[in-house]
C-alpha cells in the first residue's frame, strides 16, 4: 500500500505541544504516513484571514483529503468565524462522530459500565451562523434543518451502529418546542428506524435525555443528534468518562475527513508540559482505521490503554488510589511508545480487525413527490418603541387594505395583540401576523402591503412568508394563539 499523505495542522495553545507527542507516536507504531503542515487558527486569524485559513491552504486539503488536527482558538470579538465549522461545512463532513468509554477501574469515574457513541450532524441547525442584529435590543439566529441533511446523518448513525455491532440508537431533540426544525429531525428519525428493524431506535426530549446522560449513561449506546445538541452532550459524556481530555472526534464527509481531539485549545495550560494528548491520539486512532491502517490502529491504541492501567497520569486524570506516576505532556508520549506491542490486561483490548468500511449515506428511497406550496399570509417584524401594544395594533390594522387580515402581534414569541396581558414584558420587536383576506396571496399583494406598512411611517426589519405544503401549515402559532 502507498504511503497516505495526510494533512497535519498542530493548532493553537497547547495544539504545539501535544501534536508532536502524537505524530512522534504514530511514527513509531510504524504508521505508513507522510504528513503536509499547514499552518491555520490563531496566527492566521490575526495575520487578517477572518476565516483562520489561507485561501490556498484548502487545496491541500483537498488533494490530501485527510485532515489530522490539533485544537483551534477562535479570537474573541466580531468577525471572526470558527475555523472549526468552516472546515466542517465547506469540505461536506456532515457526521461528527465521538466515542465516549469508561476506563473503569484504571480512571476514576462515577459511570464505570459507559461505552457510547455520540453521532453530532455537523453542517446545520444554529451552527449556520447566520445571525443578525434586528433592533437596539433584539438580535437572532437561524436555526436550519434539512430534510435531507437530517436524513444522512440519521442514516449515518444506522448503519454506523449495524456495522460495530452496536445495539440501539437514541435520538435527542427538542420537538415538543420547536415543532417544525426539531419535529422534522425526529420524524425523519422515525422512517429511517423502520428501515432497521434490528437495531431498536428511542427518542428522548434532550433535556431529560441529558439528565439521564449525566445519571446513567450505560442506558445509552449510540445518541444521534442536531449540531448544538450534540457538541454539549458530547462534551458532556467526554468529562464523565473520568475528562474530556480522553475524548477523540472524527469528522466524517463523502470525499474528505479531519480527526481531532474533543477539546478546545486550552490557552490557560499552554507551555507547561501538563496537556494530555490523548484525546488527539485517539483521534489519530481513528484516522489510522479510516485511511486502511487498522494493524497501527490496534497497535497504537492498545498501548496507550496499558499506558492508563499502568497508573501513568497526566495531571487531568491522575487520582490519589488510582494512578501510579504522574507525568507531563511529553513524558506520558513516551510511556505509550515504550508499551507498544502490548496489551492491556484489565482494560479490554482492541481489535480492529480489517478496519473500517465507508458507510454510504444515500436514500435508496425515490425523491419525494413535490408538495403544494400555497403562500396565505406574511409574518412583518417591527423595530418599534412608540407605544404599547394595543397602539401597534390600532395604527398597524389600517395598513391590512382589502387583501389582509392583522390577525396578531407577538413580542418574543408571545401573543401581545389582540386580548394580550399587562404582565407580559416587551422589548423594540414585533411579529406583526398578516393572513391573506382572499385565499392565497402573491409577491405583488405583498409588496403592495409593505408599501402600506412603510408609508405609514414603520420601519419593517424582517418578513417570513407563511406557507402550507399540501395544506399543512408550515409556520409556528404564537403563544396564547
């Protein structure tokens, strides 16, 4: 087999400091691999590339389609995008996939029996970063889901679980809120369920699947999930595990690939020799299965377990009882080179085998047939500080002209006009609800309304047409409508 070339970027804070441990190790497990530096994050961003990479970096990124990653700092302050997200997003690699195991009795942890796997979609929902400032107090975010992008990464975890023999999937989401971004993510979990019927598959509202996360997570196998759910409760089932230190991350597209550790940079630590690295090692773990490495794979990860049995601790795991020797960054890279070849005999070892097979996350299903979008009404959002809502109300309904109904306002959500409460607190923005008054209305109808809504002297900030598909409503009520 060539040598794989991969793409190498050691990253910011104390990525300097544990890349190398981990590369020094894979070397040394005699992995057939040529890495490319690049050089991308904190440097980058302050060289004035807001996106923290050079245009003509993503051509090696491209030609190598492998990434392996050290930790990221994102400046603080507008302007500046997760680099993270936009390597993410730009190269496809929509799964985001994160081991989290106990390594009871050698690490201590409240959770000895957990040994999940969290499946994050990696493209979407809030992680769009499509944001605005509205008015002088309220701003937004778009929160987006797809069907399509929640069908491949349902799928993904699937056939993710048949082929590691797990023996479930759990489906976290919020959908007795967000009805219509949630509520598609979870019916699209439903189908793709039936389609495997011998992996049983659960749904769980996500605030008391995190509570039972936090509590039992032995109950859990494999979690999928939207893009903010699944970046905190991965982060969350890392730290229980005995530290989010021991957490690696696979990034996974349909052409390219970035391996990574959980973590973030960790500024505060950096240059002190005490970073574990494992969390990047595993995720090197993971790159060696994924590029047809798997004898490395086996070899590397089985000696970073007798490393832990052992009782060899970097400071974020080492306990008084548990641990033998604590040691720092570089020490703990050489203890895994000097155990490599063995096994461990109180952790269970690893095997992998033959390695890794691409998993094909295209519907075998025929598109769908195109449903009937009808547009029976237009939601206006107002900067307006003038008055309370019942004066909104009176100088708004005018504007509805023969084509229009004013049917309500909301303040965040929350029905305001007509019959609202005193008790209910408004800021500067308004959802002004407008329903067609003659069926189904036109772009001419609506701009002619706008007309209306500006000459009347408002400053209309947003609008978000209202729409049924084969008659269901695709819009959300407001609350007390």
């Amino acid at each position: 087999m060539a040598t794989k070339r991969v793409t190498l970027a050691e990253g910011d804070g104390i990525g300097p400091e544990i890349s190398p441990v981990v590369v020094a190790i894979l070397e040394a497990a005699g992995a057939d691999i040529e890495f490319e530096r690049i050089d991308v994050g904190e440097r980058v961003y302050l060289a004035g590339q807001t996106s923290g990479i050079a245009p003509e970096t993503w051509e090696t990124l491209r030609r190598n389609k492998v990434l392996l990653k050290g930790p990221i700092t994102t400046p603080q302050g507008g302007g500046y995008k997760s680099l993270n997200v936009t390597i993410r997003k730009t190269l496809g690699l929509y799964a985001n996939v994160r081991p989290c195991v106990s390594y009871h009795p050698v690490i201590q942890t409240r959770h000895p029996k957990m040994d999940l796997v969290i499946v994050r979609e990696n493209e979407e929902d809030l992680y769009a970063g499509i944001e605005h400032q509205q008015t002088r107090q309220v701003v937004q975010c778009l929160k987006l889901i797809s069907q399509p992008g929640s069908e491949r990464i349902i799928r993904y975890a699937f056939e993710y679980a048949r082929r590691n023999n797990r023996e479930k999937v759990a489906c976290f989401v919020k959908d007795n809120i967000m009805k219509l971004t949630d509520g598609l993510f979870h019916r699209i979990f439903n189908e793709v369920d039936l389609e495997y019927p011998e992996i049983p598959g659960s749904h769980w509202i996500v605030d008391i699947g995190a509570a039972r996360l936090a509590d039992t997570p032995e109950i859990f196998d494999v979690i999928v999930l939207p893009n903010l759910y699944g970046d905190i409760m991965s982060d969350i089932a890392a730290q229980i595990t005995g530290s989010v230190g021991l957490g690696g991350s696979a990034n996974i597209g349909d052409e390219c690939s970035m391996f990574e550790a959980i973590h973030g940079s960790a500024p505060t630590i950096a240059g002190q020799d005490i970073a574990n690295p494992s969390g990047m090692l595993l995720g090197a773990v993971m790159m060696l299965t994924h590029i047809g490495q798997p004898d490395v794979a086996t070899r590397v990860h089985n000696a970073w377990l007798k490393t832990l049995e052992d009782g060899v601790h970097t400071l974020d795991i080492y306990r008084d009882g548990t641990s033998k020797q604590r040691v720092g960054t570089q020490a703990f890279g050489k203890a895994v080179i000097e155990r490599l070849g063995e096994r461990p005999t109180i952790l269970t070892p690893v095997d992998y085998g033959a390695g890794a097979q691409a998993i094909q996350t295209d519907s075998t299903h025929p598109a769908p047939p195109r449903s009937v979008k009808e547009t029976v009404g237009i939601d206006v959002f107002l900067d307006w500080e003038d008055g309370l809502p019942a004066d909104l109300g009176a100088a708004l309904e005018p504007c509805a002209g023969e084509d229009f109904t004013l049917k309500m306002i909301t303040n965040r959500g929350v029905k305001v006009w007509p019959d609202g409460y005193p008790e209910t607190f408004c800021t500067d923005h308004w959802r002004c609800r407008f329903m067609a008054a003659n069926g189904v209305t036109d772009h001419d109808r609506i701009v002619k309304l706008l007309g209306r809504i500006g000459a009347a002297g408002f400053d209309f900030i947003k609008t978000e047409h209202l729409c049924t598909f084969d008659g269901v409503p695709g819009y959300s009520k407001g609350q007390g409508e």
